[in-house]
C-alpha cells in the first residue's frame, strides 16, 4: 500500500519540482515528464500484484480532517482502473515531453507538468480512497487539474470557452454524487465505503433514487448522453497528451463511480439495467452519429469516446439486467464485456489522440479538411492511426472486435433467455448495435482516408514531416498491445477476474470461467484474430512476390478522362458524410448547411458552409442557461454600487439574523 | 463422410465455385436479352488473365492501396471457410458468437476496400467508398436482425445449429418469419453484392456505380484478386440464402454436396433474373429499400415473440 503513496508522491513532488523549474524548459520537461513517469512505474508494481491475484492492501490511520479516518486500500476493482491510469500516463508523459517543447518559446512548461502530475495523482487517488471526504477531494483535484491542462491555450477564445464549458459540467455532475453519498451516509451512519459495503440493505426507493443519482452524476464525466456537451469541447482544446489521458482515462473514473456505488447497493433492481442499457445505446448512436460529420480531427476522436462510452454502458446495463433477472451467466458476461471494453478503449483511444497530435504538431492544423497525403509524409504516425481506426471500428483481428462481441453475445443471449415480448428490446439491441458499429466504419474509413490517404489539400500538410521517436515510440507501443488484446483476449479477462468477481458475487464469475469454453469462447476468436493476422500477411507476401514476376509501373490516378485533376477536386470529410448525413439521420443530428449556388450562365462565385454543432448543447443547454442567466439578471437590482445600500443590506442581515436566534432561543426555553 | 472429407470439400466448392455464380449471372442476364452472352466459365479465364497481366500504381497511392485487395480476399476466404454448406460444421469450426464474427469479417474487407478508393485522391472513388460504406449501414441490421431470427429458433448462436437440418423443422411452424427473413436477406446480398438494382456492374458511366467505380484504378493481379473476393462474397450470401430457403438433408453427404451446388446456382439463376427485369434504382431510393429490407427482419423477430 505505501508504494501507491510513494507513487502520489513522487508524482506531487515531481510536479512541484517542475514548477519550480519552470524558467528552464527542457529541466521542467525532464522533472515533470520524468517524475510521472517514475511514479506511474513504482505505482504499478502494486497494481500488478493486486491484479495478479494478491490480496488487496490497505492502509488506515486517524485523521480528523477527513471526517474519520485516512483510509486508502487496492483492492482488484481499484488495481483494474489504475493500470490505465499508470499506464497510459507514463506513455502520455514520454509522448508529451516531446509534444509540448514545440511550445516553448511561447509560454511556460512548469505548470502543465505541474497539473500533469497532479492530474494522474488525482485519479489515483480517486481509485484507492476509501471514505467520501477522501474521494470528492480526490475526485476535485482531478477534475481541476484537468480543467488547468485543457486551458493551456488560453490565450485562444474558443478554449477558453471549452474550459469553461467543462468546469461547470464537471461541478454540476459531482453534485448528483455528492447527493448519492449524502444519501449512502444517512443509512449506513458513516461516511466510510467499508460502512456503506456492510450497511442494512437500502428500500428499494431509495436504492433507486442512488443509482439514478449515481448514473447521472458519473454519466456526466463519462459522458453519457445527454451530459456529454462537455466532452467535445474539452478534449480537442486540450494539449493532444492530455486529450489521450482525459478520453482514455478519466472518463472511465465516472465508470469507477458506478461500479464501485454498485458493490454497496446490493442486487440490482429490475429497471436498472435495462435504463443504463437504453442510455448506453442513446448514447452510443448519438456519439457516432456526430463524430461521422465532424471536420475536427480531436472532435472526431472525441464523440467517437463517447460512442464507446455507450458501448461499455451498454455491457454494463446487458449485466445488471441479467442479473436482476437471475441469469448469472449472462451477467457475468455482460460486466466482463463492459470491463474488457474499458481496457480495449484505453488502448485503442490512447493511440488515436497519439497520432492525431503528431498530425498536428506535423501540419499545426487539425482541420481534416487541410489535411490529406500524410500516409507518404509520416508512414509511422500513419500506420499507427490506421491500425487504431480498425480497432475503434471494432473489426478483426483486433481488441475493439473482441469486446464487442462480447456485447453481442450479452445482448443475445438476454435476449434468448426471456420468453415472449420482453426478449424484443435485447434483440432490437442488436440491431441497433450493428448500426452503431457500420457507422463506426463508416466514420473511421473517413477520418483515416481523408486525413492520411490520398494528395495533400494545403501546403503545410505536403510539407509534413514524421514526428520524433519520442512521440511515435508510446504509439507503436500501444499498436502492439492493441494487436496482442485481440489475440489474447482470454488473457486480458483473467487479468480482470479479481475486479469482476468483487462486483459480481464471486461464485457467478467461478462459474462464468469454468464454461466459458461453451459460454463465450474468447480463446478461439483470439485464435481467430491471429488467424487472420497471419493470413493477411501472408496474402501480401504472395501479392508482393507476384507482382515481382509481373510488369509494374506508375502513372497518375485514372481522372475518367479528365485532363487537368486537381488536388481540390477530391472527396472532403464533408462529402463522404453528406449521403449518411442527408439521408439516413434524423433531423436535430444533422449538419446546418449553407448553400449558394452560382447563378447565371457563366462560372460565378459560389458558398456552401457546413457546420455540426452538438445538437443537445445547442438545443437544451444554451436555452437554459441563457433563461436562467436572463431570470437572474433581474436580482442586479440589488446591486446598487452605492455603499450606504450594502450597508442596509448588513444591517438587514443582522438583525434577521438576531431575530432568528432570539426566536429560536424562546422556543427552546418554552 | 467423415469430417475432414467434408472439410476438404468445402474448401473446394467454396474456392472454385464462386466465379461460377457470377457467370451463371450473367448467362441468365444473356438469355433474357435475347444473346448467347459468354460462356458460364468466362469469370475464370477473366481471372488467369487479369493475374498474369502487369499492373500500374497511382503515384498518389501508398501501401494501403495494395492491401485492399488482399484483405478484402483474404476476409471473403474466411467468411467463405466459415460459413456452413452442408449440415456439418465449416473448416473454421462453428463456436458460440460466429455469426457476429461473420459480419465484422466482411466489415474489415469493406473497410479496407474503401480505404484502398480513398488512397487514389480521385473524386470518383472516394465517392464509390462513400456509398458503399453509407448503404451498407442499412444493411448490416437487417442482417443481423434476421441471425436473432434464426437464433430464437434454434436456441444457439452457433451458425451449423443456426443454420442446421433443425431449421427445416421450423418451417412449418415459424414459416412466416423465416419467409420474412429470406426476403430481407435476398435484398440485402443484392445490396452487398452491389447487383441491380442497387448498382449495376455493367454500367458505363463512372457517376452511377458504387463497388465498380471504387476499384477503377486497380489493375492485373490486384483486380484480379478483387473480382475473386467480390465472388467469394456473392458465394458466402449466396450459401447463407441456400441453407436458410433448403435446410434439408438427403443423409448421404455425398448427394448433399451436388444439391448445394445446384441451390447455389439456382440463387445465381434468380440473381440474375432479378437483373434481368428490374431497373437500377435512383441512388436516393436506395436507403429506402433497405430500411425496408430491416423493417421485413424485425417484423420476422416480432411474429417469433408474439
């Protein structure tokens, strides 16, 4: 257990250190990047033992200031969330050391590597605390930590606006668990997690009334629809690094929440799953919907988070509703297929921001648009990004595949096990998620073929140039991994069975193992996925080796007779998207598009603008907030900017304050 | 027969039949027009000619643009091992949640295919892979949606019990579903397959095609690799139809066999019969006919909940 706090504190002391520095670039870099880097290595030693089955380790002593005790523990749920955490951190560190020396001459490296470090200290503690005070300070110091690093451009309005924009989400949604826990406490008379865990089981009401609570206020860090307004605007304006650290890590703390509120209120009520599953699937078609018509690369990447977000929520609601309705086996499935996707996300989403970040530092524009022609430029970083699309877009042989499948079979099988017309909305599911996943495809065949394929659309994007191994070594890493979950699924979920076994009980994942041959059978889809790894390397060394016998030449692309192709003629983002766009979604998801044609009979002058706002902010939240603003205003009459009237309002308040007390104390006398 | 027999026969039948469907195709267009049309094995000769030409590569493209064709074959291949024939397990033996991995397959070869259009920088074939991409959206949940069809019925998500001789006992029973689900199904291979009338192969004119204009610029073997795996594809939809509309057995293997082959060519028959009297359909009334295509699927789920 000391070695965590070893790790947070190496990781503060580090960050400090880099503060301190900050004058000197290349020191701070070394002190921050390096100290996380550190922390995150000392830290996973103790992960790694808890995850490999050790037992959990505490560590508890008096501290009056936290309303009882200094309590922190790793136990398997805890060590499942902080392998991401450590790990994905430290590749964020070596990948953002080099990342953020771009920015030098402009403005001061300490404090990003000051909240860095601070950030990951933040979520791991969020992991391991183990009393409320404990966790809501933990859960702050993340959240505005996060807040410094997504404003580190904030010398530009639009991030000072995303700032902004996820400050107050992220407050509004810690007010719903901070009710949740006020909630827990009153029962269990304590505000330690061991209380809650142990407390008379909750009335079903109130059980409700937390998980509700607790679905809305970590859905709004998770980022379920309709909390998710914050997300895409906070994770494109935030150094790429940090975008990789938020989408692939912090958004699973609101997960963390759930599943840990879920271990202290027993078994789940008949509603809950199949709520969390609808809103898993809301959220999963709205995020694709809207990621597919976005020009913004980090955007992109951002609502296809949320997508997976749903995605996991998904699993997650398939297993409570197995659960409620006393199918073990089903349950186990869909919490391993939720688990597993998180891990897979972690990786696969990691990847994607890496190389969107070095496309940017590369072309200095995110804009895919400008993009094009970078598959030639930057063959790593290319490579990197496309083997990324394959495994968001869940397909074989990689990991996405896998946990998506998994949701299938969870869905599937729910679906089997009911009788008569309750089975309609699990199978209805699977349609809808095999829509979900095409439209994934459909989003990231776009964002690879536009942004890495085809001629350059601007000059900075012809002149690019391949990023620095520092920054492609963490994203070749991470190919890897991605390569090797999907072979060794089996693996991965042994790895998880510790976390599983504390959410569900433990005899049903025992269970779950032990037919798992016949349940869900990942060896022989990791077998599958390596077999078509190698038949597909295979089928390019017969093609290479073929075509050598063969004549082969190069010639420009065939322009169906055209003689002068230019590189502006070709598809853009905007019109790959147009048919779905125009076609197939429902109204408030489409694009808001702007069309003047040239008029006459000879070339003139045309416009066409195309723009995709988030439809929920800019329907729901705006409207709402600009109300309140306006019903607010009205209290400026108090504010006189007079001194004698502020001096009436003191008095005011003195002696209603005076009268309070003085009535209270007749009523207590009589 | 015993296993690795019928494995060594399907390997065959699924490697060598598939370009016979597609002359089969066009055989049956051939005769409808009132021609001779090319002989039935012309697909095949198409396919030692196009492997031993040379090839040309855009200068725009990168490695990406050689990979399509390989992962679309290659994908097609295992979708094809993996799909059963006869009622006998595939040579990638059957397992629980092969279905969805049948799908993601072909979803990977489309994926890649339309990477490879997107990696020429020509509008025409980005605007091919857009369309492919967009249509199969639609067509992928009425697929699916008729797996649960046959999930529901068989009680097992394994695709040798889903699409097993026990669906033959269904029939009777559940007969409407499953009329339902073959509808859907038919259109959809129409629609993967890229046939009329959601797109016509034979068309002159680069505007109106979708699979067809996304492969304009690959050449010699890498074509010939392409026209192999849009085969194999047409085969894997063509054999799905087959076991869901026959899902009889003689009993003898050995009669099972040639039976297959002659329901896969009866499928190319109606294939082209369909082509042969329709029209292409206006590329906005496409989705329609899908969407219509996913309703026929969920109503075939909803008459077997009822």
């Amino acid at each position: 257990m000391d070695v965590v706090l070893v790790a947070i504190l190496i990781l503060v002391l580090s960050g400090i250190t880099a503060l301190a520095l900050a004058r000197r670039p290349r020191a701070a870099t070394a002190f921050g990047a390096g100290g996380a880097v550190l922390g995150c290595a000392v830290g996973s030693v103790p992960t790694l033992r808890v995850l490999l089955g050790a037992s959990p380790e505490s560590l508890r002593a008096a501290w009056d200031a936290a309303h009882g005790a200094f309590w922190v523990e790793v136990d398997p749920l805890s060590s499942f969330f902080l392998l991401p955490v450590f790990g994905l951190s430290a590749l964020a560190a070596v990948y953002g050391g080099n990342y953020l020396l771009a920015y030098r001459r402009q403005k001061s490296l300490g404090a990003p590597w000051f909240f860095f470090n601070l950030f990951v200290a933040g979520m791991t503690m969020v992991v391991i605390a183990r009393t409320v005070v404990l966790f809501l300070v933990a859960w702050e110091v993340m959240s505005i930590a996060a807040y410094c690093l997504v404003t580190f451009e904030h010398e530009r309005a639009d991030v000072r606006k995303a700032g902004w924009v996820y400050l107050v989400a992220t407050h509004l949604g810690v007010a719903f668990v901070f009710l949740a826990f006020v909630l827990l406490g009153r029962n269990a008379g304590s505000l330690e997690f061991e209380a809650f865990r142990t407390m008379p089981p909750l009335s079903a009401g109130w059980a409700g009334l937390i998980f509700l609570l607790a679905v809305i206020g970590f859905g709004a860090k998770a980022g379920f629809v309709p909390f998710h307004v914050w997300l895409p605007e906070a994770h494109p304006a935030a150094p790429s690094h940090v975008s990789a650290l938020m989408s692939g890590v912090m958004i699973k703390m609101g997960l963390y929440g759930v599943l840990r509120l879920l271990t202290f209120l027993g078994p789940p009520a008949v509603w809950w799953g199949p709520t969390l599953a609808c809103l898993g699937l809301l959220t999963g078609l709205v995020g694709i919907a809207l990621a597919l018509q976005q020009r913004d690369v980090k955007r992109v990447l951002a609502y296809s988070s949320i997508e997976n977000m749903g995605l996991i929520g998904l699993g997650l609601g398939v297993g409570l509703w197995a659960w409620a309705s006393q199918l073990p086996l089903v349950a186990a499935l869909g919490f391993a297929a939720g688990l597993l996707h998180i891990w897979n996300h972690a990786l696969m989403k990691g990847l994607m921001f890496f190389a969107a970040g070095s496309v940017l530092h590369a072309t200095h524009s995110k804009d895919m648009e400008q993009l094009g022609g970078l598959m030639k430029r930057m063959p790593w970083t290319g490579g990197s990004m496309l083997v990324g699309a394959v495994a968001i877009a869940a397909l074989p042989p990689l990991n996405g595949f896998v946990s998506e499948w998994l949701i299938y079979l969870g869905l599937l099988k729910c679906g089997l096990a009911a009788s008569g017309g309750s089975s309609l909305p699990a199978f209805f599911g699977v349609g809808l998620l095999a829509l979900i996943g095409s439209l994934a495809v459909v989003a990231f065949v776009r964002l690879t073929g536009i942004v890495l394929l085809g001629s350059p659309r601007s000059e900075a994007a012809g002149h690019a140039h391949e990023s620095s191994p520092w920054m492609l070594g963490p994203m070749v890493l991470l190919v890897f991994l991605c390569l090797a979950a999907g072979v060794f699924p089996q693996t991965m979920i042994g790895w998880m069975s510790g976390a599983l076994e504390q959410v569900l009980a433990s005899e049903v994942w025992r269970d779950f193992v032990e037919r798992e041959q016949s349940e869900a059978p990942l060896s022989l889809v990791g077998y599958v996925n390596a077999a078509a790894l190698v038949a597909i390397a295979a089928g390019v060394l017969v093609l290479l080796a073929w075509s050598r016998r063969t004549a082969v030449s190069q010639a420009a692309t065939w322009g169906c007779g055209y003689l002068m192709p230019t590189v502006r003629m070709q598809y853009t983002g905007g019109s790959f998207a147009e048919m779905i766009a125009e076609q197939l979604l429902p109204q408030f998801l489409r694009p808001r598009t702007d069309w003047q044609s040239p008029r006459g009979l000879f070339p003139a002058p045309g416009d066409f603008r195309s723009d995709s706002p988030d439809p929920v902010s800019e329907r729901v939240y705006e409207p709402f907030f600009r109300r309140t603003a306006e019903r607010f205003s009205r209290l400026r009459i108090l504010q006189q900017g007079k001194l004698h009237v502020y001096l009436v309002y003191i008095l005011l308040v003195v002696v209603i304050g005076l009268a309070w007390a003085s009535v209270r104390t007749w009523w207590a006398v009589s | 027969m015993v296993a690795p027999l019928n494995n060594t026969v399907h390997v065959l039948v699924a490697l060598a039949l598939p370009p016979l469907l597609l002359g089969v195709i066009a055989k049956t267009k051939a005769l409808f027009a009132g021609r001779v049309g090319p002989p039935v094995w012309q697909p095949y000769h198409d396919l030692i000619k196009l492997f031993l030409k040379g090839s040309v590569y855009s200068t725009t493209t990168t490695w990406v643009f050689r990979a399509g064709p390989v992962v679309g074959l290659v994908t097609a291949a295992m979708a094809a091992l993996l799909v059963p024939l006869v009622d006998h397990s595939a040579p990638i033996p059957s397992f629980t949640g092969d279905l969805i991995l049948l799908a993601y397959l072909l979803g990977l070869g489309r994926f890649f295919t339309a990477a490879a259009a997107l990696d020429t920088g020509s509008a025409f074939e980005d605007m091919g892979a857009a369309r492919e991409v967009t249509f199969s959206c639609l067509a992928e949940p009425a697929f699916f949606l008729g797996l649960v069809v046959l999930a529901k019925l068989s009680g097992s998500l394994e695709l040798a019990s889903m699409l097993g001789s026990s669906l033959a006992s269904h029939w009777p029973t559940a007969g409407a579903s499953l009329a339902l689900v073959l509808l859907s199904w038919f259109i959809v291979l129409l629609a993967e397959n890229c046939r009329i009338p959601f797109d016509d192969p034979n068309t002159h004119l680069e505007l109106t095609m979708i699979h067809e204009v996304m492969v304009l610029d690959h050449s010699g073997p890498a074509l010939g690799m392409i026209l192999y795996g849009a085969a194999l594809k047409l085969f894997v939809f063509a054999a799905l139809i087959v076991r869901l509309a026959f899902p009889l057995t003689t009993g003898y293997t050995s009669l099972d066999w040639p039976l297959l082959v002659g329901a896969l060519l009866l499928v190319a028959v109606a294939i082209g019969v369909v082509e042969s009297t329709m029209a292409r359909l206006r590329l906005t009334q496409i989705p329609v006919l899908l969407v219509a295509a996913c309703l026929l699927s969920a109503f075939g789920v909803i008459l077997l909940t009822r």
